[in-house]
C-alpha cells in the first residue's frame, strides 16, 4: 500500500485564505466567509424544499433525488449548528477569562 503525500496548494486565493493571513483584515474575511456559509446553506434547504414540492406534486419521480437533497441539507444546517456552538463556546470561554 503505497502513501501518497498532500499536494500543496499553489495559492492562498484558491484556498480562500488570501485575507486571512496576517496583514490582511481577517475580521471582514470571517464575516464574509460566515456569511457566505449561511448563504449556501439556505440555498441547500430551499433546494431541498423545492424537489420535495416537485416530488409531492408529481413532477418528479425520483425519490433518490429527494432524499438526497434532503440529506444534504439536513447535514448542512448540522455542521452549520455545530459552528455556530463551537464559536459560542468561544466566546464565552473568553469572557470567563481574567484580565
């Protein structure tokens, strides 16, 4: 079994990590990607919504699809939710610090 190493990334700007990076404003690049994150993740459960309604109204016939974009959603918002708790733990672990 042969191990393959990690490709390394060429550029900061494909990993989305330009403005991260020291120097760059970081506070409006986790804003933005957050904002982003909450973007997509409604746009997954409207999705998801919309094959269902087609699937009810017999537009559709699959339910591989549906259960799938069901799914996906589904597992969005809770990797969503799981951010939002890991940063709140954060927050509120700072506030407990002494100065």
């Amino acid at each position: 079994m042969a191990i393959e190493t990690i490709s390394s990334i060429s550029s900061l700007e494909q990993a989305g990590l330009s403005s991260v990076m020291p120097g760059g404003n970081s506070q409006q690049a986790f804003s933005t990607q957050l904002l982003a994150e909450f973007n997509q993740v409604n746009q997954k459960m409207l999705h998801a919504e919309a094959t269902l309604q087609d699937f009810a109204a017999g537009k559709s016939g699959n339910i591989h699809h549906v259960m799938l974009a069901l799914e996906d959603a589904k597992l969005s918002f809770q990797l969503l939710a799981q951010v939002r708790n890991k940063l709140l733990e954060g927050y509120q672990e700072v506030l407990r610090m002494q100065i």
